[in-house]
C-alpha cells in the first residue's frame, strides 16, 4: 500500500506517494487528488522519488489527473522520478502530455519564484 502526504506551500501542492501505485490503490490516490483539486493552488506536484513502481491503470489515473488540472486552469508537475519510473514514463510517452522535472529544477522554477 502506498504512503501518501500532503505539503502545502505558497501556491503550490506538493503530493508525495511512496512506495507502489497500481490499480487496486488507484481511488485512494483518486481521494486525495479530487481534495487537493479543491485547494486554491495553481501547481499541483507529485513528488515521485519514493514511487518504486506503477501499473497501466495506475498511469491512466495519472493521465485523468492531467485532465481535470487543465480543465481547472491549474499545472500538474511531476518531480524526481527514479530511473525505472523514468523508463516507463519514456515508454509510454508521457513527457508529451507531462511535465516532468528533476527535484531541483521543481524547487527552482515553482517554489523559489513564489
């Protein structure tokens, strides 16, 4: 079972999952997500650096995440992402749709600035 937190910042949501997603954990994640939608927030992140690994379905709820962030006008970023959840981010071409950073370059380009 995954572990999920919340960290709140200026403007910014940070969710940090660790631990394995795949499908049967998907609508805890989805419980979290739809709360942290509601905050006045324009960035909502997730931190992936304890994420070691992810399923199809998993990833789908990830790609509906995408969705219903744009429809809110808000960005979903997702930062450190290990090597293997790298690969199969790479494999299912997802860095078309996501925005997808190292750790450093999330904390320059969207806390910092705030």
């Amino acid at each position: 079972m995954p572990s999920i937190t919340i960290e709140d910042k200026p403007g910014v949501v940070i969710i940090q999952i660790i631990g394995e997603l795949y499908h049967e954990k998907v609508s805890e994640l989805e419980r979290v997500w739809e709360d942290q939608l509601k905050k006045p927030a324009e960035i909502i992140a997730i931190n992936c650096a304890g994420l070691t690994y992810i399923d199809s379905p998993a990833i789908g709820a990830l790609v509906k995440f995408f969705n219903e962030a744009m429809q809110k006008k808000k960005k979903l970023v997702f930062f450190d992402l290990s090597p293997t959840i790298r690969s199969l981010f790479d494999n299912a071409r997802l860095e078309r749709l996501f925005t997808i950073t190292s750790a450093e370059k999330f904390e320059k380009e969207y806390l910092k600035s705030r």
